[in-house]
C-alpha cells in the first residue's frame, strides 16, 4: 500500500511509511489516554443530544488547569446526563484547546462557532483567550458563559457573554486595601504580561495608590520565564516593603526561590492563582506567612455535596477553579430550564434573570452579565492553605 | 554591587543556553536541521533524572548519568524514526517532523507525569553565597562548572579525536567526505546521540535550577537557537560565545529597558545578525557553508 504514496514525484520509503504509521500510533493513543480521563464526551443519538462548546487550557503554560477544570466540568456533564439530561437531552461536550494563549483562544472560537455550529459556549478558561474569543462569540450571537476567567475587561465583552467568576476588579481592590491595612506603603508589583496579570495588577496599582500608598516599581514578566533575577535585582535596589505578585503556579515557585536566593525578604502578597499545593511543596516554609486573595469557597450544601461528588469520582480533592467549572454547566441548565429553551437569544435573555444557588454560591447576573461573590483572604500557616485573621 | 549580580545572571543564563546550543549548533552543522525537539529532549532527562531520584529513591547524581544515557538513546531514536526516513526529501521535511516530536514528547511526558509542575526536593530554599559583590548559589555554580566542563570536553571530542575531524569533515561538505570514505550515518548518528546527551544533562542541570514541567523545554531551545545563529552557525565555540552574550545582553538589557521586553532582547539580536551578519561570530565564510 505503501507504494502509493508519493511525495515530489518519488516513492515514499517502507521506513517512512512505518515511521508515519508510528506517529499515527501514538497519536492514536495519546487521544485515547485523553478519552479515559473524560475529556472528549462519548457519542450519542443526534436528536437526544445537546452540544455545548468547551474551551479548555488542555496544552501550554497553563495545562494544570485544563486537567483540574476538565475533570470538573465533565463531572458535571456526567451528572447531568444520569438524572435526565437537560429538557430531557442529552449533555455533549465538543471540546477546543485553547492552550491559554490568546490568539489560540480565537482559533478554538472560531472552529467552534464557524466549523462546528456551537450555539453554546463555555470558556473554562484563562483571561487571555476568554477574552480574545469573546468577540467572535457576541457577533455570531452564541451564548458565552466564563467559567474562570478573571480579566476585568470581560465585563464589557458584550450581550452574549456571561460570567459566573467575580471580576478581578473587585480581587484587586481587596488585596491593595489588605496591603494597606497591613501598614504597607512601598509596594513593588510584578506580574504576568498577559491579561490575567495585567488586569489584576492594573487595578491593584490604582487601588493601592488610591488608599495613599505607592507602587515603587512595576516589573512584568512573561507567562513561561523562569529567570526572573534580574527583576528582582531591580525590585531589591528600590527597597520596597512588600511584593505584591500575580502570575501562574510556576512562576510563584521560581519567584519566591530567586528572591530569597537574592537575599531579597519582605512580605509577599498574591492572588488566587497562588492557592495551589504545589507552590508550597516545592518552597517549603518560604511560603509561610504569604497572604492572597482568592475566590471564597461558598460552603453551601451543594459546595459540600460537588467536594464529596468529585472525591468518590476521581479519588481526589478537586483541583484549581474546579468549583467554578463545575457550576457553569449547572447554570446554562438552569438558565436554559428558565427560559424553556435552547435558543441563544432567549436563553440570554433568562440569564440576566436568573437567580441560581449553586456550588460557588449565588449567581445573579447584573446588567453586564456579570457576578458577586465575595473574595477572601488567605495565608499559608504551617504548610496549610487558610483563612487569613 | 548591581552590575556584578547582573554579569552573574547573564552567565547562569548563558550556561544554560549553551548546554542546549552545542547539540543544536552541532546537529545543524551536519544537516542543516533545526532540531525543534531538542529542549524536549532536555526535558526528557530531566524527567528521567526525576524518575530516578524521586521515584526509586537514588542520590541525583545518579539520575544525571542515566539521564545522560536516555537523553542519548532518545536522540538516536529520533534520528532513526523522523529525520532518517526524511533525509533526501526538502529541508523543510525534517523540520516540520522535529516540530511533530517536539509536541508529541510534551504531551507523552504530560500524559505520564501530567502537567503540575515537579521539583527534585534539593533541600530548603536558602539565601546563596555572597562574594565580590554578588550572589551566587550552590546550584547555579554547579550549572556554570558543568557546563564549562561539558563544553571542554566537546571542544577535545571535536578537535582531537577521529571522530570529532569526522563530523567537522561532514559538517563541511559532506558529499566530499562521503567520497573520501567517511560514514556520513554513522557521523550523524554519533552526533545526535551526542547532542542529546548533552541536552538531558542540560535538562537535569535546568531542572534543578527551575523545576520540571512538559513546557520546560520550548523557551530555552528557542533561545539557544538564537545563540548558534548568533554565534555561528556550525560553530562550537560560536555556540558558546551566542549563548553567554544572549544572557547577558537580555539580563542587562532588562536594567534598562522595561523587564516585558526581555525575550524581545534575544529576538531583537537575532534579526539584527540574520540582517547584518549571517554568519554569526565565529561562522564560517559562505562557500565553507553550502553542501
């Protein structure tokens, strides 16, 4: 068979054609791999199923939460179909990598909305492609609910885009006004040069400076740097008396090790990509006292109920922003039972009047489509993630 | 005070560009191929080092060498499977198959290890060694010596040993070399086995210093391929010498100039040479270049 194929008007060789086979192989079974842990839905009958778009971070710098987001929301999915589905149709996912990279973000939107024919969307996302595929969302007039993303500027991405996260712009006010309470007033800020860290850091600068405090010095950084000496050799020469930092899981580790091996030591304040064990693991008791927002756990009985769900399931305690996924697809179901419909223009139309108890609380949207739901401020005591005073 | 600490970090950054650049400057040397895979390749020993020493519980050190050995099993192996198949076809063939290993070796490591990020446990983090007015860990030390050291034994493999005039001779011109009875295969293959062993070590030096993860591989690669353009192409030393000023000009670049721009520093390099001087520091005269 192999003799078929050509390439420039030459034959291609037996070990060519084995080693594209190989390739195939392996592809083949990475895929499958993927399938055990649940992240591509199952087929089903056509008319007995409705599809939801998903938009996951599954590669790149930020693939830990494509893992602890994808297991949630497919939990959800799960569920869902066991107690009939919703308006008795089956839950199917068609998911898109977005690899937390904007630009990818507008490639998975686009084959989502335009090749597939999504009518229903769900970014489980990071700020920088739920943010760049928004618009592509509001023109087609498909329905786009933010699972994770934080990035202020999403408030005004359009009609069709919700959110059940709360704002950064609310998470960044709460951290400069602990700094300040903490009787900090030379803070250095360094951050993540994409939309995440941008918007939280931006609003945090203004906050802080606001209150009467003042942003020594700002330093980006980039999302997959892991040399950041230089930075802090500048944040060292300014003398700040804290360190206000937002990036990812990584970054923090990397960080936190330099400063310290720089010689480097004031009180570290961050955000709540910073709840995650890792970080600890890997700095050890250089992580003790570092206080942070992050997205307050409801502790509503379905809170309790999702935490208990996802331990019989998958063996573990739920990972990152897996709350949050969880309850997107809990929320375009209400909405959807609201509103009778699938239909994106009606079903948008319910959302903003809906009112939906769930695991992170109460989602209520405001005219933006946009959420509250408090934050709350956490230290790290004793190798322990806890409530902070 | 500040200008010592920033030369330091440049040569830490330099070292670990040029663990990377030698195999890469040494592999294009002898097929003009970008070998996109090879910051996997580096993360793949890391990985091997992390089985080894966190997994079944030996000193790191032993982790390094079987690293070495796997890193230069991996190598022969992509050379056998996705570059020798594509040898005669278009220079871009092979290029675009180093891309295809590149992320299939990402996605099998995450798919093992999954993407959380991995540390050697080295011990509490401490405030390094101060001396003529910088910084300096115990690590980042080792990573200079290490690469120093691997650099010296490169330049004794490459200038005086048979096979060492080999690879030069085919880097050279290798339908020349193939006419006066040199094995150009097995001179591809020594030196891919080569490169990747170098890689992987300097996988498991970067992992110490940085931790592990799939991606880990990508930005140092793409970097120390700045430094062999920059440096010249082909060229061992000019490898080197690409790397150390790659790192020192983006760490002092970002003194300077706003720290968002320090990838941009190497980039901005890099075109700058491919405009003005092709052929890098050290590179060769053009005709010495074609095959």
């Amino acid at each position: 068979m192999y003799q078929l194929l050509t390439w420039r008007g030459k034959k291609v060789g037996k070990t060519a054609f084995l080693g594209i086979i190989a390739i195939i192989a392996i592809a083949v079974v990475a895929f499958t791999g993927f399938n055990q842990t649940g992240l591509f839905g199952l087929g089903a009958e056509e008319e007995e199923t409705v599809k939801i778009g998903v938009m996951l971070p599954l590669t790149g710098d930020a693939a830990i939460y494509g893992e602890s987001v994808g297991t949630a929301i497919q939990l959800a999915r799960e569920r869902i179909n066991e107690s009939g589905g919703i308006l008795g149709k089956r839950v199917e996912f068609v998911v898109e990598d977005s690899a937390c990279d904007a630009k990818a973000g507008v490639k998975a939107i686009n084959s989502l909305v335009h090749l597939k024919g999504m009518k229903l969307v769900i970014a489980a996302e990071c700020s920088g492609p739920a943010l760049s595929a928004a618009p592509v969302a509001e023109e087609a007039k498909v329905l786009y609910l933010v699972a994770i993303a934080s990035n202020p500027d999403i408030k005004y991405a359009g009609d069709y885009v919700f959110r059940i996260a709360p704002s950064d712009n609310q998470q960044g006010k709460d951290i400069a006004k602990t700094i300040y309470k903490e009787g900090f007033r030379k803070a250095a800020s360094m951050f993540m040069d994409n939309a995440y860290g941008e918007g939280i850091a931006g609003v945090f600068a203004k906050e802080f400076e606001a209150l009467g405090g003042n942003v020594v010095i700002t330093q980006r950084f980039n999302q997959n740097d892991n040399d950041f000496r230089t930075q802090l050799l500048k944040v060292k020469e300014v003398n700040p008396d804290s360190l206000f930092i937002v990036g990812y899981p990584q970054s923090y580790q990397l960080v936190i090790k330099q400063m310290h091996e720089l010689g480097l030591d004031v009180q570290i304040f961050s955000a709540d990509t910073f709840k995650d064990e890792t970080i600890i693991q890997a700095v050890g008791d250089k992580a003790e006292g570092i206080i942070f927002s992050t997205y307050a756990e409801s502790g509503t009985p379905e809170f309790e109920r999702f935490k208990q769900a996802y331990r019989e399931r998958h063996g573990k305690e739920y990972g990152p922003y897996g709350d949050y996924a969880f309850d997107s697809l809990y929320v375009l179901k209400a909405g959807i039972e609201q509103a009778n419909s699938f239909d994106p223009e009606v079903l948008k139309e319910s959302l903003y009047d809906l009112e939906y108890q769930g695991v992170t609380g109460l989602t209520k949207f405001d005219e933006y489509g946009e959420v509250y739901k408090p934050y709350a401020i956490m230290t790290v005591r004793n190798g322990s993630f806890v409530q902070y005073k | 005070m500040v200008w010592e600490q920033l030369v330091v970090n440049g040569i830490i950054a330099g070292s670990e560009y040029a663990l990377l650049a030698i195999g890469l400057t040494l592999i294009f040397g002898i097929l003009r191929l970008i070998h996109f895979a090879h910051g996997e390749v580096a993360m793949v020993g890391a990985y091997t080092a992390f089985v080894v020493s966190a997994i079944f519980g030996l000193p790191l050190i032993v982790g390094f060498f079987v690293a070495i050995a796997v890193g230069a099993a991996l190598g022969l192996v992509i050379n056998r499977f996705a570059f020798k198949p594509l040898r005669k076809q278009h220079i871009l063939m092979p290029l675009i198959a180093a891309i295809a290993v590149s992320i299939i070796l990402q996605n099998v490591i995450a798919l093992f290890f999954g993407n959380e990020i991995k540390t050697y446990s080295l011990g509490p983090v401490e405030k390094g060694i101060e001396m003529f007015g910088f910084i300096i860990t115990k690590t980042q030390i080792l990573i200079i010596f290490v690469a120093l050291a691997l650099m010296l034994l490169t330049w004794v493999l490459i200038k005086k040993t048979k096979i060492g005039k080999q690879i030069r001779a085919v880097a050279d011109n290798r339908h020349l070399a193939e006419s006066v009875g040199i094995n150009s295969e097995k001179v591809i293959t020594v030196t891919f086995a080569y490169g990747s062993a170098l890689a992987a070590a300097g996988g498991v030096l970067i992992a110490m210093e940085t931790n592990l993860e799939p991606m880990m591989g990508l930005m140092p690669n793409i970097k120390a391929f700045a430094a062999v353009i920059v440096g010249g192409v082909g060229s061992v030393p000019g490898a080197i010498l690409g790397s150390y000023f790659i790192g020192l000009a983006e760490n002092i670049g970002i003194w300077y100039l706003p720290s968002g721009y320090k990838d941009a520093i190497a980039f901005f390099i890099l075109v700058v040479f491919l405009l003005f001087r092709p052929r890098g520091i050290l590179g060769k005269k053009k005709e010495g270049m074609q095959q």
